[in-house]
C-alpha cells in the first residue's frame, strides 16, 4: 500500500508534467518547475506523514476518483473535476505560451504560497479527522469531526483544495487559467451538498453540527 500511494504520487506528478510542458513545448519554463516542487514536495510530505501516523486514512484516500463513486451523480462531478483539472493546467500552460494574460512575478511566487497553504489546511484536515474518505461514503465507526478546522466551516478539506487550485494557474502565470477553475465551481458546490444530505441523513449528530457551525467553506461568509 504504501508503495502504491508513492507511486502513484510520482506518477500523478509527471503526467501533470506531461500537461504542462507538451503544451508549453519547452522545457525553459521557470514558473512551472517551482510550481510542480512545490506540489510535489507537499503531496509527498502528506504521504509520509499518513504512512506513519494514520495508513487506515491512506488506504481510503487511494480508492478515489469518478470510478470509486458510487452514485451516478458523483461520478458525473469527478468526472468534471478530473476534466477541469487537467484544463487548468493545459489553458494556464497555453496562456504562457501565447502571452494571453500577464501575471507579475510577484504574483506567480504568491500562487505558488497558494498552492503551499492549501496543501497545509488539507494536512491540518487529515491530524483532525481521520475519516476523510476520498469519495463520499461513511466508514464504520465513523463519528462527527467538530474541532480544529472544523470548528471554523464544515468543509475545511474542501477549503483547502479549492486554495491551491486557485493557486496552480496563478504559478504558472495564467489568468485564464483562474477562470477555468470558476467554471467548476458550480460542480464543487453540487458535490459539497451531496456530501452534506448524506451525512445530515446517515451521520448522528451531524445536523446539530449544522446548527453550530453555519459557514461551509468561507468564515463569516459562506
């Protein structure tokens, strides 16, 4: 098992890679390396630490994507979500290499500081809640999770990842590349809600959770 999750983590990093530079058709391409260092270095990081501390957490975040789902609605959003992600990458890659958009330094170094920080509240996630499956089901013994990140929104994984996505077209010097990820929105939203009635309806405790915290994703906003 732990040989599959590192494996399958350098192999999600070079076809990433791959998506990045067969578009850009050049290796010379700064903004790109220290984005794909710095989310690698971070998935791998993560990886560690779930081998050591937390492998039963591990194994279910193995078993993930549009095939691991077991609603036809949930298979049609990963499905999307893989889609957009591999369109964030080709568009902000093409927006580089045509010059569509513009992104100062600055801020192409604060996207990769986004990518950083979104990897953070994802680790943050996995200390405090060890039932953060990667497909939406419950797990025996599965129990209400209200501190730590928790205690703020009711999604914070979700939070986290919607951060460093919006980070990665910002590394790599696209604009276009954010409003790829808009365009997702709507599915991650549908995806949080399905996730939200199934633990409402199957997870005791979980609407008086509701109650307490009212925020999904963004404190004091939403």
């Amino acid at each position: 098992m732990n040989l599959k999750a590192l494996g399958g983590g350098l192999f999600i990093l070079v076809a990433m890679g791959a998506l990045i530079f067969l578009p850009a058709w050049t290796l010379d391409y700064w903004q790109a390396w220290t984005f794909l260092t710095v989310f690698g270095v971070s998935e791998l990081l993560i990886t560690v630490y779930l081998i050591i501390k937390d492998p039963k957490l591990l194994e279910r975040r193995l078993h993930g994507g549009p095939t691991a789902e077991k609603e036809a609605s949930q298979k049609i959003i990963m499905s999307i979500v893989s889609i957009g992600f591999i369109a964030i990458l080709v568009v902000s890659t093409l927006d580089h290499r045509f010059h569509w958009s513009s992104v100062p330094v600055p801020i192409e170094i604060a996207g990769d500081f986004l990518v950083t920080l979104g990897f953070l509240i994802i680790f943050i996630v996995f200390k405090e809640n060890t039932f953060a499956s990667a497909t939406i089901k419950l797990v025996p013994g599965q129990k209400v999770i209200s501190t730590g990140p928790y205690a703020v929104v009711r999604h914070p994984m979700y939070s986290g990842s919607l951060i460093y996505l919006m980070g990665i077209p910002i590394a790599l010097g696209s604009w276009w590349g954010v409003s790829v990820l808009t365009m997702m929105m709507p599915v991650l939203i549908w995806r949080l809600f399905d996730e939200e009635k199934l633990l409402e309806k199957n997870l005791p405790g979980y609407s008086e959770y509701m109650d307490k915290v009212k925020h999904r994703l963004v404190p004091f906003i939403w």
